[in-house]
C-alpha cells in the first residue's frame, strides 16, 4: 500500500472489538514485525469523556493538521521547550503521528481500526506487579536556591509567580511493568486523563488532571487548573477555596487563558470556580468557554501553552528564570499531549503528574506555583505530594 500523501490515502478498516480488559490491546503491541523496528504505541484515556483511544504501530508523520481527517485519531505532542534535546528526551515527541492499528472504545464503539493486517488480539489479565525501585541523590539545595530566586523576582516586581519543578529520578534492577502501572493509574485516578507514549525502550506516561483544551465542532474550552491542597486529617477541602494564596494563583491563571482566548473570541464564558477531588489533593478548577470557527485544535493548544499554570506570569521572564534554575529539560513534562480525530476535534492536555521511563531508570516530574506568599516547607511538601500520583503505582 502506497502511504505517500500524493498517493492514495490509506483506506482503514473497522470492526467490531470487545475487550473486558482494554489493555490487551496494548500488550498485542509489545513487540515489532522486523528486528529494525522500534516498539511505537500510545495509550490515551479521556476519562472526563469516557472515551479510550490506544494506537499501536508508526504509520507516518503528518505535515500539518489538514492532513489529520485521513486517519481515525492522530497524536500530537510538543516539548515544554522548543529547542531539540540530547538527553533523554532525544528524537521523543514534537510530532504529528498517525498509526495503523487504532482501538477505540467509547459510550457508543468498541471497534478496531486496521490497514492491511489485523493483529489477533487475546483478551488477558493485566497482573499487578509491585516494583522494586531506588532513589538517585538529589540536589534538593538547587530547588531550595531557585525557590529563593523567584521569591527575589517577585519582590523586584518582575515576575508575580513562576512554576518551579522537580525531577526525582529513580531506578530497578528489574523491568518496569508498565500494564500493571496504568491499571493502577486509571483505579487512582478517576477524574484524570491517563496517557502513554511508547518509543524503544523509552515510555513517557501519567495521570494529569488538567486540561489545556478541547475542541468540538465551533466549540472551545479550556481548564485553569492552579491552587492545591493536600489531603490531611486536618484540612478540608473549604480550606482551599477561602485560601488569599491559592486564589491569586489560581486567578492569575484564570485571567491569562481568557486573553488569550479572547484574541480570537468576542466572548468568553467563565463558570465559577470550585474543586476538583484527586486522590491525594484538592485543585482549584475554573472552566472557560468560547466560540471560534478559524481556529484548529493544534493552533489553540500553542496559543496556550505554558498556562501559567506551568510557566508563569509574565510568561517570558517566568520561562527565562526556569531556563536559568532548573538543573534538568521539562521536556514533554508539562506539555501539550493529546489526540486529533478525522473531523479536526478533539483534546490536548497538560502532561503532569508524569514520568519517563529510559530502561531501568524513572524519572518522575512535579511543581508547584510561587507566588508571594509561598513558603519553601509548603511548597516542598505539595511537590512530594504530587509525586506520589507515580510513586504509589508501582
């Protein structure tokens, strides 16, 4: 079959596919035709939306998002940084993919889309798997000093909060078992949007809960997700919303998505702001809402991204202080990761609450906002809280 886009487009197939367990699909995927071959896969559950879209097998990279009405879903990522990368992050993202086997499963489908072979997929138990792991040294003295830095930035009126992370990597002597570990992701993370992205030997996956946005039809929302609580005998989640600190971050937020939007809007619907319940912490949530026909799915996702959510605000001298502090490259940490289907719709999400696995190494990812009433112990203690979305499903 000719791929080439000045030959014919490839003609998918459907058929009917029941899966008590969803993952089998992923695991049919495990190995490659051809020794030359990578394993290439990509697991993505909308659970807000009930929809699953596992996609298995590099068919091309498109050109641009016109060419995405081809293909049943195409898969889109771009790096927090648009500079390429020599670490770990090499030749990993920032690309429009489309593949040739698709499982969809949604409310109204349970199908499999295929070109010429349809792989035999058996329906199997994921078994869960309890990892070994150990902890590199870390310089915990490097965040302590950038912490220190915004803070300065802050007071000089410069910055008014910047986003600062962590990278805490870890490794096994064993394998990761990365079936056992998304299980254990979508039974800890019902509200969450649970993703993987397989290339060789490198899987960069996650539970984020936040949204950057979704397109359907005219119809375009975005999520301003800032303001956390960690959940303690002694706090309550009304705690969060009558807390001066957590508001401003959060509003900050809330102003830079709406002017963004509104640049190519004549309105935006805010809804008021309430709690979104995770596992571990409460968020302040804030939903906005607008109408734009001239827009696609990719151009409103780079026209948001870094929310101030994850960069700062003002954006330039927020990312420039995290360029300068941050002891490693975000790469897809905290980007935008997501799916396109044929008709141009679909949704892009913040990629936190994530990790990479590069063999035997995990390297886990998290921040927290800084703002001026932020204290170093409070921060510390929600970044470690936050990391503990990866660490308890091992």
């Amino acid at each position: 079959m000719c791929y080439n886009f000045y030959c014919r487009m490839p003609n998918f197939k459907k058929k009917i596919l029941n899966l008590k367990n969803p993952l089998s699909f992923w695991q049919a995927f495990s190995d490659t035709d051809t020794q030359t071959d990578e394993i290439e896969r990509l697991f993505f559950y909308d659970q807000p939306a009930d929809k699953l879209v596992i996609a298995a097998e590099r068919l091309t990279a498109l050109k641009d998002e016109s060419e995405t009405k081809h293909f049943p879903y195409s898969f889109y990522s771009h790096t927090f940084f648009d500079e390429t990368l020599q670490n770990e992050w090499a030749d990993f993202g920032n690309e429009l993919l489309a593949f040739k086997h698709y499982f969809v499963k949604s409310k109204t489908e349970s199908h499999y889309y295929y070109l010429e072979d349809c792989r035999a997929i058996t329906d199997t138990e994921v078994t869960d798997f309890h990892h070994s792991v150990h902890q590199q040294a870390e310089d915990l003295s490097a965040w302590e000093r950038f912490f220190s830095e915004i803070k300065k930035n802050i007071v000089a009126d410069r910055v008014k909060k910047v986003v600062a992370s962590r990278q805490v990597i870890f490794e096994t002597d064993g394998t990761f078992h990365i079936e056992s570990i998304l299980q254990k992701l979508i039974t800890n993370n019902p509200n969450c949007f649970i993703f993987a992205y397989q290339k060789g030997q490198r899987i960069f996956f996650g539970a984020s809960p936040e949204l950057l946005v979704r397109k359907n039809g005219a119809q375009v929302s975005s999520y301003a997700l800032a303001g956390t609580l960690a959940k303690s005998d002694r706090t309550h989640p009304e705690d969060l919303l009558n807390n001066s600190k957590n508001l401003l971050e959060h509003q900050i937020v809330i102003d830079k998505i709406k002017e963004r939007l509104m640049l190519h809007a004549d309105k935006v619907a805010i809804q008021p702001t309430g709690l979104m319940e995770l596992k571990n912490v409460w968020h302040l949530q804030t939903k906005l809402e607008t109408i734009n026909t001239d827009k696609s799915l990719i151009d409103w996702a780079q026209l948001l991204h870094p929310t101030p959510a994850l960069g700062g605000e003002p954006s330039k001298e927020a990312l420039q202080l995290i360029r300068d502090y941050e002891n490693y490259n975000r790469g897809l940490y905290a980007s935008p990761f997501g799916l396109i289907d044929s008709d141009g719709n679909g949704s892009m999400i913040v990629a936190i609450r994530s990790a990479l696995i590069d063999g035997k190494k995990l390297h886990i990812y998290a921040g927290a906002g800084i703002v001026a009433d932020s204290q170093f112990e409070a921060e510390s203690l929600e970044v470690i809280t936050k990391l503990q979305t990866i660490l308890e499903v091992l």
